[in-house]
C-alpha cells in the first residue's frame, strides 16, 4: 500500500536539480534542495533514535529560521506530529499547551530554556532541545551525528500530521488535529487554483506557527518546486525590493498597510510580480483599492481556519472550471474551493436563501478530524451530516462569492492573529481589586482592530488601567494584550444580565483615536 505522508509527496516534487536554490534568506544563505533533503533526513533520524511512542507530539516554540522549517519537514517525515506554537507565548500559555498536548519532544529557544524546560519536565516530557534563528542549537548539534539519508515512515491520509491550538470565546484553546490528507488534498487544490507554475518564486514573509505561513505558504512552495525568499522578520521596502526577483506574495492585511506607506512601492517594482494574496483577517476596501491603484495588481483574498486550512477563495483566472466570474471582488473571500460544500445555515438550522446572513457550515477532505482530546466538542462542532460549524458568519451573494460578516462570538483578529477576549478577561478578573472585565475589539488603522479592555473595580478598589495592562504583559502574548484599559461603574447588560458588547464595542468604537 503507498504511503500518503505528506512529507513523500513533497520530496516528489523536488525538482531534478537538487543543488538548485530552494530556498534564499535575507541573510543571503542559500539552502538548495538537496540541503533540504539532508537536513531533515538527519532530523528525521535523530527523532527516530529517541524511541517515541507511536503518535508522539514534538513541540516546537522557536524564532522563524530555514532550520525550524526543517524541523517541521522532518517531524512529518518521521510519521510524528508537530505542534508550532507561537513565539509570544508565555509560561501561563505554554504550560497549558505542554500540559495538554503532552509532547515527547520540546523544542525551544535556547534564551528560553530554563523555564520552558522546566515546564516541559514537570509535565512528563523526556526530551528537551534548542533551536536558535543563528543555526545554533542542541537540536542541531544532535542531528549532524545522523545519517543522511531516511525513508519517511509510511503513513495512511487519516494519520495525524499536526496539531494547531485554537481557542473558542470561552473555556481553554482547542487542539485541531489535521492529517496528512488535510494538508495534502488542501496543497494540491491550491497549486491548481492559484495558478502556480514552473519558475514561480514566493515571498515567505509570514511567521512559520500557524496555517498561513506553515502551510499554505511552505506547502504551496514545495508541492510546485518553487524557490522561496525567506524573510526572517518582515521589512516592507526589502519586501517590495524582493518582488523583482519573486512572482507570489502571501501576506496578512498589516503586511499591505505597511507597504502601501512605502514610497517604493509602484508599478515598476511589481512588474515581476503574478500575484498577492491576502488572508488571516479582513482587508479593508480602502486597502484593496489603493494596492490596486498603486501596483496594478487586484490582490486576491481567500478564507481558512486552523481547523480547516483554506475553505474559498477569489477567483485566480476567468478558469470555467471553477467560477461563474474571473472577478477578485474586494470584501469577499471568492467562492468554496474545488472539493469544500459550503452553506449558510439560520439558527433553525435550515439553509438561508441567498443573500442572507447565517452561519458558516463547510464539509470536503481538508476538514480537521477533530479537537485533540475533546470528543464531546468535536460532536457539538459537526452536524449531523458531517459539515463543520465554522462560528463564522457570513452570507452567499446570488454570483456564488462568499462573504465573511464575523464571528458568531467575540473573536478580535488583530493583525492576523487570533485574540480571545475570554482568555484575557480570565486573567484580568484574577487581578486584585478587579470585580469584572469585558475585552472587546474596536477598529485599527494598522492592526485592522484591537482589544480594549472595561473593568469594574471592587467596591473601595482602586483601579489603574496602566497597573492592568502592565500585569498582563507579563502574563500573555504582546498580540493579546489590550491596546488600551479603561476602568468605569457598570458594564452594559441586557435582561438576562449577560454583558452587551455590542454596546461596549459602540461606546469604545473611537477608542484607538482618543
């Protein structure tokens, strides 16, 4: 039986000339893909020396680097399954995603590792390694005493491949378990979609832990042979000197802001350029229509999950196999890819007729198999007939284009990454005089929107919003934390007493202006 590890399929699309430039960094280091071979080949063995149990987890918290893709490649190639996690993460996050996930393997940054091992240790993990963004690293050390060479283990298309945390609004993240098929049906339709062809180049200007970097961008490289510049930290005017040695740029909406603001940036710097997509949080109209004045080009925004990869899309070309238009339409993310049923269901449950606003349902074989742990939520998230609730909202237009209007709960997305009011309300209601908290997002010129953060004090408390916000930088991710505090008498309720954000995110609209 053939194996479908995701790793083999991307090994076979190597091209013939392994000791071509696979991969180019802003360092001006070249890996070519006979390095890409090697290296996880020795990753790979080294994994499989450590005797992990069937299944086993490798945790990975470390700075973007070719290296740390390596990592990535050779875990798949090992038949384990890998857990990226964000590089902002702090001991409260990771202690949980350690506890959870309970990983064999725990890679870090070597500045990190006295208290992630720490964690790791106490958690039951039995291997602890580092991976520095400067090719230094106990991880490293270890593998260059390994062969070179490995068979990647064999693998069925509903075998785990990765992990990615998400969370809802309330309670703890959820691990979305993806598998080699996931990711390989979801690459495949993608390369054909989007257009790729021989001699494409990307731009890999996005981090590496979660779907748009790790997958869509890395994937969408490898499966079409394609060389990548490798942006360790992204710099709009060198992103913009890159395009004209590049063809494909994936980016989140920040990343367009930031390079409109470049005097750079014109028709004549993008001539090489086939195409930009965008995704990971809405783009503005007012984005989309100057990147489209400025540079020529239409960029083309799509719509995914963590737990799905990449539902729709804008169309790429007027191809007749796939939409009614070859128009890319500003505020809509394109119609269901090729394979994805998508459908706009009421709160009855009964499909909405065109037009109208309901929640997002999708079905197709990139759907996650599940919540790692977590068999009650996995079955309250799929209906009967097997469609995902995706908790966004949205509607269907009579042309097929599907538009998101937001999330059925209270997600903030700020600058491409997913913030969770409740998470940052459980920490700042633990806080010393603090009777409640309401965290709700409000728009951002750069960010695209933001958290602030209302709280009542107790009563003879008193509160200081800067004491608030500083405590809660030492806790949480900096993407998570409330651009601003404000501390009043009441929070808005409707009859059942449940706070009204609605009216919270109104009163604090102007907010970021203030």
């Amino acid at each position: 039986m053939s194996s479908h590890n995701l790793f083999s399929a991307l090994r076979a699309a190597f091209p013939s000339d392994l000791d071509a430039t696979a991969v180019q960094t802003d360092e001006g280091l070249h890996y070519s893909w006979r390095d890409l071979d090697r290296a996880t080949a020795m990753m790979a063995n080294l994994l499989q020396s450590l005797d992990l149990p069937e299944g086993s987890r490798v945790a990975v918290q470390v700075e973007k680097s070719v290296e740390a893709m390596m990592l990535y490649l050779a875990t798949l190639r090992a038949g384990y399954v890998f857990l990226p996690l964000n590089t902002a993460y702090q001991s409260a996050e990771i202690a949980y995603f350690i506890g959870n996930a309970e990983p064999a393997v725990v890679v870090c940054s070597g500045a990190n590792f006295g208290w992630v091992s720490k964690i790791a240790f106490k958690a039951g993990t039995q291997h602890v390694f580092t991976l520095n963004d400067d090719r230094t690293g106990s991880w490293l050390d270890r593998a260059a005493h390994h062969s070179d060479q490995h068979q990647a283990a064999p693998r069925q298309a509903d075998d785990l491949a990765a992990i990615l945390y998400t969370s809802g609004t309330t309670g703890r993240s959820k691990g979305a378990m993806l598998t080699h098929g996931n990711m390989l049906s979801n690459a495949l339709t993608l390369q054909d979609y989007w257009g790729w062809k021989r001699g494409d180049v990307l731009i890999h200007a996005l981090p590496i832990f979660h779907v748009h970097g790790l997958f869509v961008a890395i994937h969408g490289a490898l499966i079409n042979g394609s060389k990548m510049i490798w942006m360790a930290k992204f710099d709009p005017k060198r992103a913009i000197g890159y395009m004209a040695e590049a063809t494909v740029f994936m980016g989140v909406p920040t990343l367009y802001v930031r390079m409109l603001a470049e005097p750079t940036l014109n028709k004549a710097a993008v001539k090489n350029m086939r195409l930009f997509i965008a995704g990971s949080a809405p783009l503005l109209i007012e984005t989309f229509a100057e990147w489209q004045a400025r540079t020529g080009h239409t960029i083309l925004e799509r719509y995914g999950m963590s737990e799905t990869a990449m539902l729709t899309s804008n169309p790429y070309s007027a191809d007749k196999r796939y939409a009614k238009q070859s128009e890319r339409r500003g505020g809509t993310v394109g119609f269901p890819l090729p394979g994805v049923s998508l459908r706009v269901r009421g709160d009855d449950g009964q499909d909405l007729p065109v037009g109208e606003i309901g929640g997002i349902q999708v079905k197709g074989p990139n759907v996650f198999k599940g919540y790692w742990r977590m068999p009650e939520k996995t079955a309250e998230e799929f209906t009967a007939d097997g469609f995902f609730k995706t908790g966004d909202v949205g509607k269907v237009d009579e042309r097929g284009y599907v538009t998101i209007v937001g999330r059925s709960k209270d997600l903030i997305i700020s600058g491409g990454y997913n913030v969770y009011p409740a998470e940052i309300e459980g920490y700042i209601n633990e806080m010393k005089g603090v009777a409640e908290s309401a965290v709700v997002g409000v728009p951002h010129p750069d960010f695209g929107e933001v958290g602030v953060a209302v709280v009542i004090a107790k009563p003879g408390a008193a509160l200081r919003p800067e004491a608030i916000i500083a405590e809660l930088k030492a806790k949480l991710a900096n993407f998570k934390i409330p651009k601003k505090c404000f501390v009043v008498a009441e929070l808005p309720r409707n009859t059942m007493g449940k706070v009204q954000k609605n009216v919270l995110r109104t009163e604090f609209q102007n907010a970021m202006n203030s």
